[in-house]
C-alpha cells in the first residue's frame, strides 16, 4: 500500500506544443520506467477557470491524450484516465472540505496570483477558492508519495501534506488502537514482532530516523499482515494513530527551458508555439520567418546570437560544434539568419518524426485510445475505492 507511486495531471487545453513537450512530458516519459505512474487528464480542474466554456473541454482531452501517446507516454508503463471518469475524487474532496480551514485555502499563494492575472474571469467562486483541495484529492486517493512539480507548485503539496496530517491526526484514532496495535505486531511473527518493537522505541525514544525506516521497511516486506494491521502498525510506529492518507513529497522538475518563437515563453496565448505533431512545411516557415537580433537589419551586419530567440532554440537543438558555428557566424556576418535557422528546423523535425509515426495509429483509429482511457480509468477506480473504503471507515459512515 506505501509503494512509491507517481501521480501527474494536466488541464485538457487541446493541443499541445514544444513547450509542453520539454516542461512535462519528457519527466513523464522517463519517470514512467523508475515507478508506477499515474498520469491523468484534469477536466474537473479545467472548469474551475473554464466553467462558462465547457464545450471544448472533451475535445481538448481526447487531443491532448493522442500527443501524450505520441510524445512517447506508454499505456503498458503508466495508467492514463480521466480525472471525471474516477467520482471518488469528488467524494473524498467533499469529505475533506468538511475539515478544512478557510484560511489554509485563502493562503495559496496563487489564489491571489490567478485571480489578478485573470480579471476578465469571475474567479469570486466556491469551485476556484477550492482547487487546490481537488488537487490535494487527486493525489492523496491514490495514496501517491511523489508528485512531479516545478518550484511554483511547491505550496500545493506542501498544502497537500497539512491536509492528510490534519485528516489522520482527526480520524486515524480507532477505539482501543493501542491494545489492536499489540495485537497486529504479534501477527509478524516472534522474531520480527522483537524488531518492530526496538526499532519502534529507538525512532521516539531518541529520534532515529534510520530506524523508523528499518521499521516501514520490514512493514512493507511482510506478507502474512493485512492491509488493516499494515495500517495500524505504520501508525503506531510513528506515534500517531491509523495512518490512513499518505503524505507525499514534491518531485522537483527543471522549468522549461523551451522559448516561443518570440523568444519569450512558448505559450498559446502569446501565439508563438510550435504544435507537437505540426505538419512540416509549417513548422518550416514559422522557423524561417522568426525574428532574430535586430541590429541585423542587413546580411553583412554582424550580430549577437545572446540577443536572438533562435540562439535559445540552438540550445536545445543543436550540439557544440553547431553553437560555435552559429556563435562565430553571426557575430562577423559570415553566415546568414536563414543559415543559422536551417540546423534547428532540421532540430524539430527530427525530435517530431517519431511522434507523428506513433500518432498515426491513433489517428486512423480513435477507438484505440477510448480502450486505452477506459481501461486505465477502471485501474484508477480501484485504486481509488480502496481509499475511499478506508476514508469511510475512519470518518464513521461505514454502513456495511
């Protein structure tokens, strides 16, 4: 039940582009051989801006999963659903807005943020002010103890972690829990049952950490404990009471380093993007027709690569001797803009080539990738319901 798990979502915007490419789904894809991934697609979350627009938003899922699929996401690696098709988010996100203080959500640091940027939107809603408890919902019923973020989504897990603290702190206390306790560590046997206990003394009589990994280690490796007895007993090691959410930890990714086209950020908004699976000869002539150093104004002008948004795309394109050619061209004229572009249209190509390949398939048959979503979506479900079994459980409206 404590495996490592990784969870990640998107908003469906629709299509996406380079942007998305080198900001997420290149982590995606590598995570997905390190552990067992869950990657879904945030529609409830797209509604909490977007909820006067809802027409676009089943399209815009089912565009952005065949790019996941084209990009290199695997479904025998990663389980991809749709967050809407799992209700039991929507259960659990009910249950802990019950216990949740108002202020905790009011001090988001992007509840202030988004709502400034985004005045054209009424964001005064009940649904806005508690996204980042959805988002706390989405993570903590999958029990997933790593959630790759970059440094501005820190406070949302951080907020994640108060709220499962709080949630176990309230409702992790059974009846009788020491005296089940004692019983539970007997099922491991003499031998183990000796080990659980001094390990169990050493972390809260002297704060060894070592030992209360030792502890969860030897939980995890025991096969004869039931789910119940597994939870009892990583509460009980730790002083508190049924640890029945899972805190997790935020798994830092680099920020993009992918620029639009205008050297500022590739964003849809800024018009300045390059799709993923773009076709070819529009790929060309937005990279030919870019804007470069302007104190280039003639051929024999001499110019400063650190000025242009092509330089930023040669960083991510092309290798050294490709930069040295490009930095010494420019710089005395020896070489042309159009020069300079042809290695990083060559660049994009060549990384888009595979995904239009992979695409195709789906493409030509939709039906693939609604199999591929349902089954994920019914492995999330179970995932999900054995939360919510034990959730129930431990709030009082168990009515089995």
């Amino acid at each position: 039940m404590y495996a490592e798990k990784v969870l990640s979502g998107m908003r469906p915007t629709g299509r996406l582009h380079l942007g998305h490419y080198h900001g997420v789904l290149a982590n995606w894809i590598k995570l997905q051989h390190e552990y067992p991934c869950l990657f879904f697609v945030a529609d409830w979350h797209a509604l909490t801006t977007a909820y006067d627009e809802p027409g676009t938003i089943t399209q815009n899922a089912w565009d952005m999963i065949v790019d996941w699929l084209a990009a290199g996401v695997d479904p025998s690696q990663a389980t991809l659903f749709i967050q809407s098709r799992v209700p039991e988010h929507a259960e659990l996100h009910l249950l802990m807005s019950m216990m949740t203080p108002l202020g905790w959500l009011e001090r988001v640091p992007t509840y202030k943020d988004q709502q400034e940027k985004l005045t054209h939107k009424d964001l005064t809603t009940y649904g806005f002010l508690g996204y980042p408890l959805l988002q706390a919902a989405d993570i903590l019923i999958y029990r997933a103890d790593k959630v790759p973020v970059g440094e501005d989504q820190v406070p949302h897990i951080e907020f994640t972690r108060e709220i499962a603290r709080r949630f176990n702190h309230l409702y992790g206390r059974e009846p009788n829990f020491e005296e089940k306790a004692k019983e539970s560590v007997k099922k491991l046997g003499s031998k183990r049952a000796k080990l659980y206990d001094e390990l169990r003394t050493r972390f809260q009589e002297k704060g060894e950490d070592d030992a209360l990994e030792q502890a969860k280690a030897l939980l995890n490796d025991a096969q004869n404990l039931s789910l119940g007895d597994k939870e009892r007993l990583f509460g009980y090691l730790e002083g508190s009471g049924k640890m029945i959410l899972v805190e997790p930890d935020a798994l830092l990714t680099a920020a993009s380093r992918m620029p639009g086209l205008d050297g500022q950020k590739m964003s849809k908004s800024y018009g300045n993007t390059i799709a993923l699976r773009e076709d070819e000869e529009s790929i060309r002539k937005k990279i030919r027709t870019m804007q470069t150093d302007p104190a280039r104004v003639r051929r024999t002008d001499p110019g400063d690569p650190e000025k242009c948004p092509v330089w930023e795309f040669h960083k991510i394109y092309s290798g050294e001797e490709v930069k040295a050619w490009v930095q010494q061209g420019c710089r005395s004229a020896g070489i042309g803009c159009l020069d300079c572009k042809q290695p990083v249209i060559e660049g994009v190509l060549e990384e888009q080539a595979p995904m239009r390949e992979r695409a195709r398939m789906y493409e030509d048959d939709p039906q693939l990738v609604r199999n591929i979503i349902a089954d994920g979506c019914e492995k999330a479900r179970k995932l999900a319901q054995e939360t919510m079994r034990d959730v129930r459980e431990a709030i009082g409206l168990d009515y089995s």
